[in-house]
C-alpha cells in the first residue's frame, strides 16, 4: 500500500528529471533535483496539517486533491502565480511576462523577473503569514483533550475564550511588522488584511452549509473548521465531509497549501531564477511527494497513534508565519525555515513515540486513548 502512495510521485519525479536534463543539461537536473529536495524538506509540517483535515474528506475530495489539487499546485503556484505577480507589480501582459521570466536574467538586477518577484515579497510574505498565523492562532486558543506542551497550551486555551482574540493579535501583529519593517507600509497592511480575510472566509465556509439539507453527519465534519477537532458520528467513526462540505474542505487546502509555498517559490530564485525548472522541481517533485506524503499519513492512521505530530505542525506554522513576516524587511534564509519546521515536527513525534510507550507499559493500548 505504501508503494502505490508514492509510486507516481516517484514515476513523474524521474519524468520531471528527465525534462530537466533535456532542457538544461546535466545543471538543469541538478537545480530540479534540488529545488525538489528543498520543497520536501520545508513542507513536513504542510503535509501534516494538510493530513489533519484530508482524513475528515470523502475518497472522492481525498482523490480530486491528489488529481485537480496537484495541477493547482504545479502550474498554479510554482508557474502562473509567479507570472501574475511580475505582471501585477511591473505592469506588464502575460506574454511580456513570460518572456522576462525566459531571459533568465540575474535576480540582482533591476528590471528581471527574479528582482521584480523579489521586490514584491514584501505582500507576499504578509499575505501568507497572516494566513498561517490565523491558523496558528486559533488552534493554540482551542480547548483540546490532547494537549502537548501543557504547561503552555493550557493557560492559551483558557485565554482563547475571548471572542475574536486571534483576529486582534494578528492585526497588531501586521500593523507592527508593516510600520516597523515594511518599505511600503500600506501595500503590506492591505496584503496582510487579505490574509486574515482569507482566512476567516475559507474557514468560515465548510459552516455555512449546515443546515442546507446536506447529509448532517457528513457537514458537519465541515462545520468543526479547518483546523477544528475532527468529530465522530454516534459509531464512533470519522465523520466524512461530502458535497459542498467537501468542497470548501478542499478550497481551504488549496488556499493552505499556497500560504506554504510562498517561502519555496521566492526561496527557489536564490537557486535559479528559471521558471520551468521551479515548476518541476517544485512542482512536480515537490508538490507531489508532499501530497503523496499527506494520503500517506492518512491512509496509515499515523496522527491517531502519534498524537503530538498535529501539535508539532501548527507550532511549526506559528513559526513560519512569524519567519515570513520577520522576511519582509529582513532575508531569512530557506534553511532556517526548513530546520525549524523539522525541529517541531521531530520534536512532537518523539514526545509520541514516548507516551505511546508508556501507555503500552500500563497496558493500554495508545489509539484507545483519549485524553
């Protein structure tokens, strides 16, 4: 089973390679290879969010985000999306756009595609930490029965209790980083706005349908949000989100996965500032063995019997949201990211391994556990 997860992922992987090597030699393949490297290794905590709210879709939307989510992801964020900005920020159509992107031209000098999409990450970097840190947030100011760092979650569980009161702090958070860092002040403060808009629609949308004649169980698997505790039908079992509930389940993990690629996207131009060879090795390595790597986690119940592992990765997005808004006026480099996202997730799952341990040495096994 494990083989079938990953076994396209690695086919399209070699094809990418493969076009790589034909369209820029034996350095073409090297930059794809690295560029897919440096995407896995800055998206564990991605796939696993990603995986907390896939295991509550039906197969139908767990197969159209492997399918329709891998093409959004691909061509999307690591192609066009880096084309529209260059567009939106130099005023340029489509076709010039391309043709920039195509010159290949040194990201330090003014005027190249590399410099411009550089010179926008200021917005891009308050969009997605704004987002990030929305989801961050209110999972942190959540009552869980499972808590991981106790001796903190708990006191910020009982704050949580205040309406709105990651709206507040996420705002404060964008108006000090934007008078504080930001060379355009008020392009951040509108991009960073966007995010918690975003966010609170998206996250919002899966309860709109709640009583829409739906199947009940099934929206309200929705109704939990995003970044919710999965709920349970009267057997016990996962509640399965369908239809419009699945839809909106899924919009929030495209909306999500794009918030995490914003730091492999600009981060990839201190490799190459080579569109194709971002969209493969990105793309189509990258995103797809994050994706692979997110059914994976789903299909072995791997966050049933590693509780912390979810704890891990939404302390990993509160850094990286941080991370990205630090970067709008200061360079973080991609490293940094990628070692803090590994040092909570690793963290997390050996704080699992260790309670799994002990709850067998009391003679309880760990998945019947749930407090």
């Amino acid at each position: 089973m494990s083989a079938r997860i990953f076994l396209w992922s690695f086919i399209l992987s070699i094809v990418a390679l493969v076009v790589a090597f034909f369209y820029g030699g034996w350095s073409g393949l090297a930059l794809c290879l690295i560029l897919g490297i440096l995407e896995v290794s800055l998206s564990f905590d991605n796939a696993v969010v990603n995986a907390t709210v896939l295991e509550r879709m039906s197969e139908f939307w767990q197969k159209i985000f492997l399918t329709v989510g891998i093409v959004i992801a691909v061509f999307g964020m690591r192609l066009v999306f880096p084309l529209l900005i260059v567009e939106f920020t130099a005023g340029l159509n489509p076709v010039e756009a391309f043709r920039l992107a195509m010159e290949k031209g040194d990201p330090e000098v003014p005027g190249t595609y590399g410099y411009l999409l550089n010179e926008a990450h200021p917005q891009i970097a308050a969009f997605g930490g704004m987002f990030l840190l929305m989801l961050f947030l209110n999972y942190i100011f959540e009552e869980r029965e499972i808590t991981w760092l106790s001796w903190l979650e708990r006191p910020l569980a009982r704050i949580g209790k205040l309406d709105q009161l990651s709206v507040v702090i996420a705002g404060v958070l964008l108006v000090v980083f934007a008078e504080t860092m930001a060379p355009n002040p008020e392009a951040v403060l509108i991009s960073g706005v966007l995010g918690i808009i975003t966010y609170i629609a998206v996250n919002g949308l899966g309860t709109l349908f709640e009583g829409s004649g739906a199947d009940e169980d099934a929206i309200e698997g929705a109704a939990a949000g995003a970044d919710g505790a999965p709920k349970k039908s009267g057997n016990g079992q996962l509640v399965k989100a369908v239809g419009k509930a699945g839809f909106f389940l899924f919009l929030y993990l495209e909306v999500l996965d794009a918030s995490f690629s914003f730091d492999g996207v600009i981060g990839a131009f201190a490799i190459t500032s080579d569109p194709i060879l971002i969209a493969l090795g990105l793309g189509v390595i990258g995103a797809l063995f994050v994706r692979s790597l997110t059914i994976y986690l789903v299909r072995k119940g791997t966050l049933s019997e590693y509780v912390f592992l979810e704890h891990g990765a939404h302390w990993a997005i509160g850094a990286l949201a941080v991370i990205l808004l630090i970067s709008i006026g200061v360079h973080v480099n991609e490293i940094i990211t990628g070692l803090v996202g590994v040092a909570f997730i690793g963290a997390a799952f050996i704080s699992s391994i260790v309670r799994n341990r002990n709850l067998r040495a009391q003679g309880v096994e760990p998945e019947h556990i749930h407090a």
